[in-house]
C-alpha cells in the first residue's frame, strides 16, 4: 500500500549509512522548518507552544504533524491514544528535530537541490515508480509536493547530522567479532529474526535517587497494565519516551545480534506474545515485547568470476573518444588470437593489475563499480568484451572460469561485524540525543494548543 510505503520505507532510500541507529519518521505534511530551523516567511506569525535554544516550535507546526501522525494511525487501523498524549509525543519529537536542525545550521550541513533530487528519485524507485509518477500520488492524495521536498531534505539533513555527531565514532575491532561469534551462541542461528516492540521511560542523565525511582515506578505500572490486558502499542504511543513511541514502540524484525546489548540477552528468552521484565539501560527503564520469531540457518554461498582486464585512462594528450577507438583495436588483437596477458602487461594503466597481466583474481559480486561488473557478468568463459567505459576509465574485460563458493564464514564475521556496529550506534544515538535534548533550553507553551 502507498501509504504504508511512504511512511516507514521513505527513510531507507536515503544515503548509504541507512540510518543505523533508530528509524527516524517522515513527516508528510505542509509547511514545516527549513533545514537552518527558521520558520518559512509566507507562514503567518502564530502562537509559540515551545522554545528551543534561540528557536521555537510553532502551534502551525504542530497541529500539521498531529494531524499527519493521526492519519497514519488510523491508516494502520491503530487505536488513537488521547490527544494530550499524542500531543506531547508530537511535541518532543518536533523538539528533538529542532534540535538537530540547529547543528546542522551551525555546522554549515545543508542538503543541495541535486542531492535532494536525487534521494527522491531513489525513494520513489523504491515505491515503484518515476519521480514525476511519484509527485502525481502526492499531489492526489492532498500533499504539498514543494512542502514534502523541503520536510525531505531537513530528514536528510538530520541523517548527516547523526552520521557526523555518532556514526563517525564508532569503531568495531576484530577482538570484538571474535567476542560476537564466540560467546553469542545465537549467531549460529544468525538467520533467526526476532519481531520486538518496547516502551521506554528515560531517566536524565545525572539523575537524582528520586528521579530514579519514580522512572522505576512508573515502569513498573506501565509493565502491570501490559500484563494486565492493555494494548502495548497504544500504550507505547501513550507512554514511552523512546524514538518509536509513535509508531507503536515497533523496532521491527532484527536478529538478536542487532539488537541493542541490553536487550539481546532477554529477547532470546522470550515466547512470542511475552513481555520482559524492566530492564535498565543509560537511557533508563524499558520493557520489551516479543511479536514473533522468523527464519533458520543457511549457508551463504556466492558466485565469483576469475577475470582479467585492460584499463586505459583518458587524459589531455589521449581523449575519451581515441581511448575507445584504442581499445576496440586492442579487442580486435584478442579476438584474433594475440596473448591477453601480454597486451594487458604492455598497455593496462591499472597499477595494481596491469604488471599481473591484468588479472584480478576470484571477483565477489559488488567487489566492481556496478558498469564493470554487468559487462562481466553477460561474458561466457574465454569471452573478452566491448570496450567498456567507468568512472576509472576504458576497460576490456575478459573471464577466464567462474565457481561457486561457499562463503559462510566470511559472510558470518561481515554480519558479525555490521552487528556490532549497528548494536553500537544505536545506544550511542539514544544516549547523544538524550544529552542534546537535557543540554538545551527547552520551555514548553503547550496550553490549549
């Protein structure tokens, strides 16, 4: 369904780091801030229901988001929670926006147009259609499409932000893997997925004895009313400080690996439909449910090609169009029975590969930029190709075998690793944000709004 498409995969299609660490919600609507934080100037002055640093949150805004959040719930056929909680979630998440937004301003990280172009030819690829197929849904279904490009580009934004200020600290050794697949048992089942949903009750971070148990209270009655009968999603909207309150608590499908380290531990143990006890994190209190277990074992077997080349690169003395005309000649040598090796000793400008007689070893798929990798992967055994041309230059390709190989192992440390990193990201984004929002002047104006 559209609706569901935009609204938790439009994220996905954004840059390469795919928002490792907790979904981020794409606000549809009209009119929201720009990417500096500042209010749009054709916006009429209206009441303020919260102050930021030096900016605040309009009434407008907040009003245009409830409504997008409250459409998307009952599109979900999600039960609506009182507007007085839905409200105050709607409000910290615009906060937590704005907050962002104001370092990327201070930093200088501004999304261009063709930047912005691009990422949404790439989400309206993932929905299935063109751009302009794409803008044509929108408009029908009521949306401002200038207003959606602009909430798109500060989601972008904001992904830079995160990528800047916790994305780029995190590092995973090979003592850590080791650890992973030594002492997680469940990485032997690494396929198995686990369907979780949580609420959070956060503790600030130089929190009083008090504070402390009025959270551990608090989630103590929350855990009572979820065993009790009441529905954990809307209580989740209701309730929970987390980043997924809006969407239920939904953390989705991840392996246990995935999953953040004080969670993974408890997850296993748990039987579909069962909720864990409080569990204590940096952030504070939660409590997770298990919807459902998924997958098994596989191995992972790939297939690699044994392939050569010959690599000529243009320049002011050589241009693109004598390169190509030189390498077709080159081809024609090939197909007429002169050594491939030799020509490519000879004329290869690939530093690496050209003294080798231009091979390349057991190619894994996605190892090539993806023009020389198509071009290899139409080539039967003994067969050289076309000229063909990358961002490296002129290339005559030639396989030579091709094999499957099992490549479990390797596979499992990769996994392993992305793990780690992933699992390490996200309690960093929970914790960075936390003292974002405990570091900054946040007043609330919320009234009758």
């Amino acid at each position: 369904m559209m609706y569901k498409s935009l609204f938790f995969i439009l994220v996905s299609a954004l840059s390469g780091s795919q928002l490792a660490a907790a979904p981020l919600s794409f606000p549809i609507g009209k009119s929201e801030p720009q990417a500096t934080g500042r209010k749009p100037v054709t916006e009429p002055l209206n009441r303020i229901v919260a102050s930021v640093n030096d900016d605040v949150v309009l009434a407008s805004e907040l009003r245009k988001r409830e409504a997008m959040v409250t459409s998307q719930l009952q599109k979900q056929q999600a039960q609506l929670p009182s507007n007085k909680a839905l409200r105050k979630q709607v409000l910290d998440r615009l906060i937590l926006e704005n907050l962002q937004l104001q370092i990327a301003h201070r930093n200088g990280i501004r999304i261009d147009d063709e930047t912005l172009n691009n990422n949404l030819r790439k989400m309206a690829k993932q929905n299935r259609m063109s751009l302009s197929e794409f803008r044509e849904v929108l408009k029908q279904d009521g949306y401002d499409y200038v207003a959606f490009r602009e909430q798109f580009r500060n989601q972008i934004t904001i992904n830079r932000v995160r990528q800047r200020m916790v994305d780029s600290r995190i590092e995973v050794s090979e003592q850590e893997v080791d650890n992973l697949l030594a002492t997680t048992s469940s990485f032997n089942d690494r396929n198995r997925e686990y369907h979780l949903a949580h609420i959070l009750v956060s503790v600030p971070e130089a929190a009083s004895p008090e504070q402390v148990q009025a959270a551990k209270e608090r989630i103590q009655d929350i855990l009572t009313r979820v065993r009790g009968g009441a529905d954990f999603g809307q209580t989740a909207i209701a309730e929970s400080d987390g980043q997924q309150a809006l969407e239920g608590g939904e953390l989705g499908w991840r392996k246990s690996s995935q999953l953040p380290s004080f969670f993974a531990e408890i997850a296993v143990k748990l039987k579909p439909g069962e909720v864990s006890d409080p569990i204590r994190s940096p952030s504070g209190f939660h409590i997770i449910k298990l919807m459902g277990i998924r997958g098994g074992e596989q191995r992972h077997v790939i297939k690699q090609t044994r392939a050569r080349h010959i690599l000529l690169r243009p320049d002011a003395l050589l241009p693109d169009k004598q390169v190509q005309t030189r390498m077709a000649r080159l081809r024609e040598r090939i197909v007429q029975g002169e050594d491939f090796a030799a020509l490519a000793r000879a004329n290869s400008q690939d530093p690496g590969s050209g003294s080798k007689g231009g091979d390349l070893g057991w190619v894994t798929p996605g190892q090539m930029v993806p023009e020389f990798e198509q071009a290899m992967d139409q080539l039967e055994p003994g067969q050289t190709s076309e000229p063909i041309k990358s961002r490296f230059g002129w290339h005559l390709i030639q396989v030579q075998e091709r094999r499957e190989q099992d490549d479990t192992e390797e596979h499992r440390r990769n996994s392993a690793r992305e793990s780690i990193r992933l699992r390490k990201t996200e309690e960093e984004l929970q914790i960075w944000l936390r003292r974002l929002r405990d570091e900054s002047y946040v007043e609330y104006h919320l009234g009758d709004s």
